[in-house]
C-alpha cells in the first residue's frame, strides 16, 4: 500500500493497494490515532479504524483512489481486504500515517 502525490493543499494524493487478491472488496481504516491490535491474524495499526468502501481490487489485485489534500491533520492508514486464501478470510495490508498540510 502506498500514497503517492502531494498531500498539502492544492495537491492531490493517489492512494493504491496492490498484491492484494484479484477482484475482491477492500476497506480503507482510518484513525486519528495509532494503536497496536492483533486481528485477523496480523496487527491492526490505527486505533478504533473507521472503515471507508467497500473499494473492489481489479484483476491483477489493485485498488486505487485520489484524495485532496488541503487540511492540516494526520491520519494512520491500512486496508482490510476479503482473503478466501486467508486463514480469517481478511488480510491486513501494511499501515501508513499520512500528514496533510494546509
């Protein structure tokens, strides 16, 4: 999972889950706030995560999305993707924080 772009006001963010499975429903947690929390067999990294989606992967396992920037506040980031290979049926991406500037 990466964000690639600017985040500051005037800028926009591209947001973009890859290796995930093809053609499968993917929630993007979001929380104000980083806690540490085992689930579905990994670590959940923003605490009390909001989920946002569902999103849908494409065949070759990619989610993507632009997001503005503009407003200064941080948020702690990791998608949730449905995972049959997985022994939960969920696997966890990796999580990221990300800085909005004004």
């Amino acid at each position: 999972y990466s964000v690639c772009g600017g985040l500051a006001g005037g800028q926009t963010g591209t947001f973009t889950l890859t290796k995930a499975p093809a053609n499968t429903a993917a929630y993007l947690g979001v929380s104000l706030t980083q806690g540490i929390q085992l689930a579905f067999g990994g670590t959940l990294v923003p605490s009390g995560a909001e989920p946002i989606g569902p999103f849908f992967t494409d065949a070759s396992g990619q989610a993507q999305f632009t997001y503005p920037g503009g407003l200064p506040f941080s948020l702690v980031t990791q998608w949730a993707i449905v995972d049959a290979g997985a022994a939960s049926g969920v696997s966890l991406s990796n999580a990221l924080r990300l800085n909005f500037l004004p």
